[in-house]
C-alpha cells in the first residue's frame, strides 16, 4: 500500500470526509481505500488519527431491510428481559448487574412493600 498523505487537525482539503462525516451526509466510503489521514496530537500519548476519504466515491447508505428491522428489534427486546425471573424490565437491563433492578436488589423491593 501506498503511503497516504497526513494533515494536521483542521488542515485537511475539501473533498475528503471521516466516516462520521459521510454517515451524517448519508453516505459511506464503499470499498475505496483510506485517501488521506488527520493527526490531532496529544500531549503523553501517540496521536488520535482519523481516516479520510473521498465524499466523491462516496455510496449512499445501504437502506434497513424489513427482515433487518425485525432482527434489530428481536435483539433489543433480548436486552429487556431479565435472566433471572424472565420479565420484560421495561428497560434495558445493565451489564454490570446482569438482572433487574428488582431481582438484583431484593431486599430494597421488600422495604418498598
């Protein structure tokens, strides 16, 4: 691979875009390579880089399939229901407590009651 040209943050031409920015512009790189490269330095660390590419080549955005809808909701409704007493949370259920609130801290449901 060719090295690629780098800038200085906020130095970089017109024309090329993060993937970020092409996402908020709806569109994606689509399987060109890395045009161009930003550099923001950092003080104790290596710097944060940002990959360029052209908004030119750029594809639109793949559109949701109805079957990939229908996954994604299947998935968020799995992050919803407690492993422990097997009901819809109502939200989604933290990683760090793996169960519902209720079934994490019972004792403070049975002060409640």
């Amino acid at each position: 691979m060719a090295a690629v040209p780098v800038y200085r943050w906020r130095l970089a031409p017109d024309g090329l875009a993060t993937r970020r920015q092409l996402r908020a512009r709806g569109l994606r790189p689509g399987g060109q390579d890395v045009a161009a490269q930003v550099e923001r330095p950092r003080r104790r660390r290596g710097p944060l880089v940002a990959y360029l590419y052209w908004i030119e080549q750029a594809k639109p955005v793949r559109p949701m399939t109805p079957a990939k809808w229908a996954a994604l909701a299947k998935a968020n409704a799995a992050r919803r229901i407690c492993p422990a007493c097997r009901r819809d949370a109502g939200y989604v259920i933290p990683a760090e407590l793996g169960t519902c609130v209720s079934c994490a801290y019972p004792e403070d449901e049975q002060r409640a009651a």
